[in-house]
C-alpha cells in the first residue's frame, strides 16, 4: 500500500474511532432542553422532505410554512435552518422507522456524530498536508479528547455540526485558492511572482459555506475570516498602491472563489431550507434579527449571574482556559509560538495557513470580546475556535518532542530516529493521558466539568462557574425517582424531556409531569430542581409548597449538587 | 568563527575544548530546547494526577454523617445551621434540614440567633459566621463543624410578623418567600405601578436603639427584563428617616436607622419608575 493511502486510510480510521467514542459517550448523556425541540422539528422536515421525493406532495405555501415557518421561536424552530434537523429527522426515520437498528434518540443523534467524525477527517488531511502525519494525529486526538465537545457532538443540536461546517469551508477555501490543485498548495510559489487564476471550478467552499449557513447562524462570521484572509493575499500578490488605485482589483485575485461564496453559499441555504423559497430575503431577515435580538439567558460566570449587558471581556478567554484540558492548551501556546516565529521569519506558506486558521479562531470567538453577544451557551457559541486550537497543539507538541529529540541526540549520542520516536512517543502518549483523564472525568455531566487549572468540577464550583445548563443531568435522578411510590412529578428544566425519558424506558409509568411553576410544584409528589444559579427560586417554591428545605436526594458530580429531588411530606 | 563551525558540525564532542563564554550558550540552547517538551510532559503529569485529586476532594455523605451526628448531639432549638461554600447547601440540607425550619433558611440575618452552627468543606466560610468566636471546632473527615456562640440581638417587634395588623395603601403587600439575590428571604413584598407607591404602616410599633432592614428585587427574570432599581423609604412618626434604591444587582441591601426607643407609626414606602418592580423588605426593631 502507498504511503498516501495509508495516511489517508489512518485518517478515515481516526475517524471511525471518533464516531464510535461519540456514539458511546451519548449513551449516557441526558436530554437537552433544546434537543427535543430540534428531534420534533426535524422528525417534522425529513417527512416534508420524504412525501416530496416519494409523491411530489408538500411543495405549497401552507404546508411549508406549517412545517419549516411560523414565527422564530415557534413550534416549526424556524429560527434555526434546517440542515441538522432534516438531517436528524432522516436519520431517525432510516434507523429507527425502518431499520430498528438504534432506538429513536440515538439515530437522532447520528448525524451530529457523524459530522464530528468529518471534522476529524478534514482537520486530519489539512494537518497532514501542511505540517506532517505526527502533527496530524496529535491534532486529531486532542479534537477528540476535549471533553465539552465531545458532549455535544453528541447531542441533536448544531453546536458540535457548526464547528464542522465552519472548518469544511475554512479547508475548502484553502483549497480553492490554489492555482495548481497541488496537495502542499505551494505550487505556485511566491504569489508576487505567479498567476492569480486560482481553481477554475472552485464550487467546494461555495456549497461548504452553504453547508454552514444552514447549519448555524454563526456562520454569517465566515466571511470575516475568509474576507481578511482573502485581502491580506491579494495585498502581497498586487501590492497596496495597485489595490488602492483600484479596490476592484481585489476580486480578480482569486474572483471565482469570491463567485462561489457569494453564489453559492446563499444558493445552498435557499435550496435545503423550504421556508425561504417563500420569501428569501423576509425569512432571512426574520432568521437573523432573532439572533439579533436574542434574550440573554441567565449564566454565571466568576460568581456572578449574568443575563444583561456589559458582560466582562474575558468570558471567551477564561471559559476557554477553563473548558480545554490544560495540556492542549500548553501545546497550543508552543504551536501558536512556532507558527509567530515562522511568521516573523517569513518561512510561511504561500497561502498563509495559520493566519487562516487564526483569523477563524478570532472570527469565531472574537463577537464574544464584545461584551454584548450572548454568553450563555459558553464554550459551545465559540466552538469553532476548536480546530485552530487542536491543531496548534498537534504542531507544537510535535515541534517540543523535536526539540527535545536534538538535545538526545547532541547530549546521549543516540540515534536519530531511536531519539525522535522516543521523544514524540513520550510526548504524545503524556498528551492523550492527560486529556483523556479530563474527559473521562467529564462523563457524563461534561457541562458542569471544568479542567484542572480551575480544580475540576469542585474548583469551577468553587469559582463560581456556571454548573450547567439545557437539563441534562436529570437523568441521574431517574433511577432515585424509579423507587419512590408513583406519582406526579415537578421535573423543573427537564420538563421538556419527561416523556423522552418515558418513551426510552428510562423512568418506569406512574411519574406524569406535573406542569410547570407553581400550579406543577402544587400537583405534585416529588420535585426536581436543577442547580443554577438562577434556578435558586424553585428551591423556594418547593419549600413553600412542601414545608421543608429538606431534599430526599441530591444528585452530586464529584461531590458538587447538580439536581436535588424533594419528596412533598405525607 | 572556526569554533562557530566546528559547534555545527560536532556541538558536543569538542566542547571541552572550547572557550566557557562558547560553550555555555550552545549547552544552555541546547538544555533550553528540551524545556517545551518538558513542559507539556510536566503540565500533562500534574493534570492526570490533579484530575483524579480534585474528583475525590468533596467529602462524601460518610463525612457529612458523621458531621451531622456531631450537630445532632448538641443541636438546640433556635440554633441556625449554615453551610459553606454556598454551592454545598443541598448536601448541607439533605442531611440536617430536618433541623432547620424555612423561616431559618430564609433568614432576614443571623444576628437574633445565640448559636450558629457552620458546618464547611474546602476551608470556606459563611457570611454569616465572619467575626464570630468560635466555640467548639471539629473535623469530620473534610468536614469542619463549628459552633459559634454570641449574645443575640433582642428584637422588639419584626414587622413581618406584623403584617396583619398593618395598614396598607397603594397597593397590597404580602409576606412572602421570595428569591432576592439568589437567596431566600421571607419579606414582605409590594409591586407599586410607576407613580403609585405602595404605603405599608405600622402603628405604635415598639422601637429601642434601631430599626435594621433589608431590602431588595424579587425574581430573577423581572430583574433581567426591567433593569430600573426601585426605591423603600422608611418614615418614622411622619418624619422621612432612609432612602434606599435598591438595584438590580445590589441583592439583599442591609440598612439601619437609629431610634429612639418607645413606639411610634413606622412608614415603609415602596416606589418605582418602573413596572413590575417586586420590592421586597423586611425591618426588625432591635433593643
């Protein structure tokens, strides 16, 4: 077998192995708040989609609106696009419906995982072709053992699918900007010297850009990225006084790469999203001033309870020091330091790769500086940054097993390849050890852990970091709620997801939810309250309807309280 | 410059030989060239290790048994029970709230209770409790139990209490159990519209050397969506005595009010320029 084939295959198994570890890690992570409502819109879209393919049935306005329209916020989820959710909807229908071969939650599920084990692959390949095969699997592993992503990549939602749609047409975009379609993409040389034709068909970062627009409203900030690192190319190819005299010359850098995001990518949404065949440019408008205009959702940082603006600028920065394993971060740091030196020295390829990837690192988490874009979700708004990071961690960890390689080899007289398989074996296994221990340790309440520089999920108790969100940790207490006599129960935030719990023989019959607030605590027998802060009130009703402060059950994370569960006095 | 390019070639076998101001940069650069991949080595050591320290550093319900048999043991009626940090409430609940009653919990202070009991993980310690001379401290495998002793304030008259037989005006106020910064305070609550205070009176109320009060925004979500403080103002005998804007990040905000003891009408006004504004208070006139 060829050496390329065999990189190739080792990405592809990398990421199988990711698909598998995602698959298995979802099996005992609960219901997300918001999963239920994206599993009942997309079950809802696939449908749409399917009666379309198999009868022709659906294309009118009314039917359109009622399944992907109605006002953001609605039952149709209009405020999110479609991609994911149809996706979802599919993948229910084939796995469940038909074949039966994974209960209905997990072929929901499916998709999202399968999506993160894309990610590995094109993380893997870029790596591959610009810094080498330990780089590229050091920066597979780290992607794969960061445990917040882990987490959501595998949930039915888009958070762990836009990290991927962003990165495909960051990789895309790279690759369309190259002249001769060469795997380094340094062919054409210096640009200066060369010619500015670029591919002649470059339709991947178009139908990419697409992909993402339809995936999350976070990939409006591509062309950020894409357009900073798009001007700063075609400065060096024509030089500043060319572009200033004419600031169209810009676009004849690389102008069908310009064509294909501009054409393609809303072309692409249009087409997988039913909703603005009606009116593209009103349900654009109505998609994003949502986001626009988006409540801010309670979230605690630093011990304090945020849910207006001005929010503190160093959200992004902490949350992430706080949400990364602190060896990826350390490698990060020499990764990014190689890349700067590099930089300096003007030893950078052609394309500029590492300014791209630090340009989508900064586009992604940069709104988050602002101290005006909604922080609730933490680390899951600014997912994208990810990538960057993993693979500045494989380049710098692999750039210290190297370093240190040569003092062996100056120091011990050893042999080359003996000193760096040895130092990048030593290395690369201290990295995996200790990420993997992180996520390990985040299982399955990977949104209440916190790494070790902030003392794990004690430490970021500690602190005052925010203990969760979306409800899933009421599934601890159901085996707890499964002993106690029947009855109906106040399920707090995990509302949503009760008669989830129930369809998957979660939680035995006999335990309807009660309702919500104060007429649902009245009615019933057992109460949850899932921590936050800001959910301290329902401890508070509870107490006044039952008569007592005491919990029957407290469900803890390495001892910190996640849901406690009160039982109202006979 | 001959060394320099003898350094290249052969860095280390000729070493010896070479002058110390040559010598000890290359040995430095090369000793400083394995210090990154000590670092991540070193870095990725103490996380694995950290890791699994810090996933068994909370003691378990064992210590919080034990600690609770120690409070039981010498448990009195009157006694206030805390616990810290903060976020152990519900472990600290679990095993002893059967001892503590949701007028305990939801406390105006702590200053009316003789003996507080602070049961702590993690060095943490109660607001509650800062000052105070301990009297009696014990671990319980992680957990600190600590009794506090001191001569309680002696209150004259809380006007939750008496509510009843006050006289309102403006709009009804109601004893609650509210949520004022994150915490429970049983208060009384009045939610004036824009430019119709809410009078709440109490007559001939018995007064010694103060009136403390509280006062604060119930309900996280109105605080979120109305950003606009509200105001309690407090007259005594017709005569506007404090002021208090309370904001909505301030939480529960202390004030106290010298008085002359004897008894006189007692005023609480409760305004604000906005809606929905859940004003929350609560005063005690202390000795």
């Amino acid at each position: 077998m060829k050496l390329r084939v065999k990189q190739r295959a080792l990405g592809w198994a990398l990421a199988a192995i990711a698909f598998a570890c995602t698959m298995c890690n979802q099996r005992s992570v609960g219901i997300a708040r918001d999963e239920t409502v994206y599993m009942s819109a997309g079950a809802h879209y696939a449908d749409w989609w399917l009666r379309l393919a198999t009868s022709g049935v659906g294309i009118d306005g009314k039917t359109i609106t009622s399944t992907f329209g109605g006002a953001p916020g609605g039952a149709s989820n209009s405020e999110h696009p479609p991609l994911m959710k149809t996706a979802d909807g599919l993948s229910h229908w084939l796995l469940a419906d038909k074949l039966g071969v994974v209960d209905e939650l997990t072929a929901f599920r499916v998709p999202t995982a399968l999506a993160h084990a894309a990610l590995v692959v094109m993380v893997y390949t870029m790596t591959l072709e610009l810094w080498g095969l330990a780089e590229a699997v050091l920066a597979v592993l780290c992607l794969l053992l960061l445990p917040r992503a882990l987490f959501h990549a595998g949930l039915a939602a888009f958070d762990a699918p836009i990290m991927t749609m962003w990165f495909a047409t960051i990789y895309a975009y790279w690759r369309c900007l190259d002249r001769t379609a060469s795997p380094s993409g340094d062919a054409a040389g210096p640009g200066r010297a060369r010619g500015a034709a670029g591919r002649k068909w470059p339709w991947q970062v178009g139908v990419a850009f697409g992909l993402a627009l339809a995936t999350k409203h976070n990939a409006v900030l591509l062309p950020v990225a894409l357009g900073a690192h798009y001007s700063v190319l075609a400065v060096r190819h024509y030089g500043w006084r060319p572009l200033l005299a004419a600031p169209l010359g810009l676009f004849a850098y690389r102008g069908r790469v310009v064509l294909s995001l501009v054409l393609l990518g809303p072309l692409v949404l249009v087409v997988l999203w039913p909703w603005l065949w009606l009116d593209p440019i009103g349900h654009v408008a109505d998609w994003l001033s949502f986001h626009f205009k988006h409540v801010h959702y309670n979230y605690e940082y630093l011990g304090e309870n945020w849910n207006a603006p001005r929010f503190p600028w160093h959200v992004a920065l902490v949350t992430t020091l706080f949400t990364v394993p602190v060896v990826t971060l350390v490698a990060a740091a020499l990764g990014a330091g190689v890349w700067i030196a590099a930089g300096w020295r003007r030893a950078t390829l052609d394309r500029l790769p590492t300014l791209l990837l630090g340009l989508s690192a900064a586009a992604s988490i940069g709104p988050f500086f602002l101290g005006s874009t909604p922080i609730f979700g933490a680390e899951k708004h600014w997912m994208p940054a990810l990538p960057t990071i993993c693979i500045a961690a494989g380049v710098g960890a692999v750039w210290a097993a190297r370093r240190a390689s040569q003092f062996a080899i100056a120091r011990w007289h050893v042999s080359e390849p003996l000193a760096r398989i040895t130092a990048l074996g030593v290395v690369s296994i201290a990295i995996v050890v200790a990420a993997g221990t992180e996520t390990l340790a985040s299982r399955p309440y990977a949104l209440s852990w916190y790494n070790a520089a902030a003392g794990g999920v004690p430490g970021g108790a500690d602190l005052g970091m925010n203990r969760q969100f979306w409800g899933v940790a009421a599934r601890g207490v159901l085996p707890f709620i499964a002993t106690q006599p029947p009855g109906p129960v106040y399920s707090h935030d995990a509302s949503p997801a009760w008669g989830w719990y129930k369809k998957l023989g979660l939680l035995p019959a006999g335990y309807p939810d009660s309702g919500n607030e104060v007429a649902g605590i009245e009615r019933s027998k057992l109460a949850l309250v899932i921590h936050e802060l800001h959910f301290n009130r329902h401890d508070y009703l509870i107490w006044k309807s039952y008569g007592t402060v005491q919990p029957a059950f407290v469900l803890r994370f390495d001892g910190v309280p996640i849901v406690s569960v009160y039982e109202r006095p006979k | 410059m001959v060394v320099s390019t003898a350094l290249a070639i052969e860095p280390h076998r000729h070493s010896a030989a070479l002058p110390s101001s040559v010598r000890w940069p290359s040995r430095l650069r090369s000793t400083l060239g394995v210090l990154p991949a000590l670092l991540v080595v070193g870095v990725a050591l103490w996380e694995t290790c950290a890791t699994h320290v810090d996933a068994s550093s909370v003691p378990a319900d064992e210590a919080w048994d034990r600690a609770s048999q120690l409070v039981r043991a010498q448990f009195r009626p009157g006694d206030l029970i805390v616990f810290a940090p903060d976020w152990i409430d519900p472990v600290g609940r679990l095993h002893l709230g059967d001892l503590m009653t949701i007028d305990d919990a939801a406390r105006m202070d702590a200053a009316r209770y003789g003996r507080i009991w602070e049961l702590s993980i993690r060095g943490a310690h109660a607001a509650d409790t800062a000052g105070l001379p301990t009297t009696s401290t014990v671990d319980a495998e992680g957990v600190t139990v600590k009794l506090f002793q001191r001569t309680p304030v002696t209150v004259l008259a809380d006007i939750r209490a008496l509510l009843s037989g006050a006289s309102t005006d403006g709009g009804p106020a109601k004893l609650e159990l509210a949520e004022v910064g994150f915490a429970p305070h049983r208060c009384i609550q009045a939610t004036p519209a824009p430019g119709h205070p809410i009078r709440v009176t109490f007559p001939s109320l018995p007064l010694g050397g103060s009136l403390v009060g509280y006062v604060g925004l119930a309900d996280v979500f109105t605080r979120r969506d109305i950003r606009a403080p509200g105001s309690l103002e407090v007259d005594i005998a017709h005569r506007k005595v404090a002021i208090v804007h309370p904001g909505v990040d301030d939480g529960w905000v202390r004030f106290e009010i010298k008085t002359q003891p004897g008894s006189a009408d007692v005023t609480f006004i409760a305004s604000a320029d906005a809606a929905q504004r859940q004003i929350c208070f609560a005063a005690e006139a202390r000795q």
